[in-house]
C-alpha cells in the first residue's frame, strides 16, 4: 500500500519526475490526489489556491497552445522571475542544477539547440498525460504565494505516497494568459506554477537524474 510509507521515505524519494508513462490516473486516484492537497495549510486559512487539474484532449489543447504561444515570443507570466538576481550560494546552486541535469540527458551546455528543445518539453508536459495548474487571487503579499508553494508540495509529496510523480515548474507560468484561455478561466485569477505529473518512466535518464540538496548547516542555524 503505497499510503503506508513513512513520511520519512516519502518526502525523501519525492524528486522531480520530468519522464512519465502514457498511462492516465483514474479518476478516484486524481480524487484521491487533490483531497490529499486541500489539507495544506495557508495564512487566516483562506486557501487562496484555486486549481485546474487538465487531463485528455484538453491537455493535448493546452500543450499546443503553450507550444504556439512560445513560437510567438508570446510570454505573459502574471509574476516575475529572473536568474538574473541569483547571488554567490543561489547563483551557484542554479548552475549545478542546470550542469547536473543537462550531463544526465547528455546534452553539452554549449548546445543551444538542443537545451532549447529540452526547455520545451517542459510545454509538453514532460509526456505526463495530466497537468495541475496553481492560479491565486491578485493578493499583493508574497505571503500569499507562499501558501500556494505549500500546497504544491502537499501535492507533489501526495503523488509521491500514491506511488506517482510530478515536477513543479515555474516556466508554465510564463503561459499564463494563454492557460486562461484554453481552460476559461477568470482574469483575475493569477498563475503562479504548474505541476506535470502521472506515472513515472523510470527507464528514462530525465527520471533517475538526482540533485543533492544542502546540509543542515548551511541552510539552518540554531539558536539557543
Ligand atoms: C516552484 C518551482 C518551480 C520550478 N520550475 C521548474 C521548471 O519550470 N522546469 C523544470 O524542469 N523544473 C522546475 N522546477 C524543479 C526544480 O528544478 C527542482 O525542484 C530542483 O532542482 C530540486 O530537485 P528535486 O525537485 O528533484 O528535489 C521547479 C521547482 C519549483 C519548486
């Protein structure tokens, strides 16, 4: 049973799954999956999260569209994001993550071509044949955003124990305007990131890739 495993198993196998099997999740396991999620915590309790689980032919819609928009320079991300303000421990670790993924799919860092096309599959969904997309409110306060984060790792951490995978990814985002669209969602609900998931093709390098994660020490000091 996979709901058995210890947290201390789950939270340390969940890893971002970016390969993934054809095969959908029925649907009392996409059920079971979001009923996992709703149990995250959020500032006041307002759950500011309001989620599009995207599955089938609209999901195929939504690949396309993202895929055209991307063609057309047509970038509408309702949040900023640049590595550009990355410093010393962050700069350096962002630069391990890309070396360290790019060496497992055996792609040279000086290939253009080729990591532009790796960038895409993330458009593709990475093949997961379901896609969850995190919208909020336009609250002014990182706060806020913060309690979707949580809900996202709830979720991710749910697929984990379910047996299944997902990687979050933040460059769905700068689809925005284009998943609002596809799905008709209100305008005023912003998107934060996206999470492909489903089960994961283990035979594939993209999926058995790793990054290791700072000890203790470096990220937390105890005070007494
Ligand atoms: C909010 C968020 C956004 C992310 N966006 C992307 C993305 O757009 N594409 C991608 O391939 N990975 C993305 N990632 C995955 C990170 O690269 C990954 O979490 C990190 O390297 C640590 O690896 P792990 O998830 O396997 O522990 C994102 C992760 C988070 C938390």
């Amino acid at each position: 049973m996979p709901e058995s495993r210890s947290f201390h198993e789950v939270v340390r196998n969940r890893r971002s799954v970016r390969s993934f099997l054809p095969t959908a999740l029925n649907a009392n396991l996409l059920r079971a999956v979001a009923d996992d999620a709703r149990h995250t915590p959020s500032n006041a309790n307002i759950q500011p999260w309001q989620v599009h689980i995207v599955s089938g032919e609209t999901r195929n819609r939504l690949s396309r569209a993202m895929l055209e928009a991307e063609a057309k320079g047509r970038m509408t991300p309702d949040f900023p994001f640049s590595y550009g303000e990355f410093y010393g421990p962050y700069r350096e670790r962002q630069k391990a993550q890309g070396a360290a993924y790019y060496q497992a799919l055996g792609v040279a860092i000086e290939d253009f071509d080729e990591r532009r096309s790796t960038m895409l599959k993330n458009l593709e969904f990475f093949g997961a044949p379901h896609v969850c997309l995190l919208f909020m409110p336009a609250f002014h306060s990182v706060r806020i955003a913060g309690d979707v984060g949580m809900y996202g790792q709830t979720f991710l951490l749910a697929l984990e124990a379910h047996g299944l995978g997902g990687v979050p990814q933040t460059l769905l985002g700068f689809f925005a305007d284009t998943a609002r669209e596809v799905l008709g969602i209100d305008p005023a609900m912003k998107m934060l990131f996206g999470i492909s998931f489903g089960y994961p093709d283990m035979t594939s390098a993209a999926s058995r890739y790793r990054i290791e994660k700072a000890p203790v020490d470096e990220t937390v000091t105890f005070h007494h």
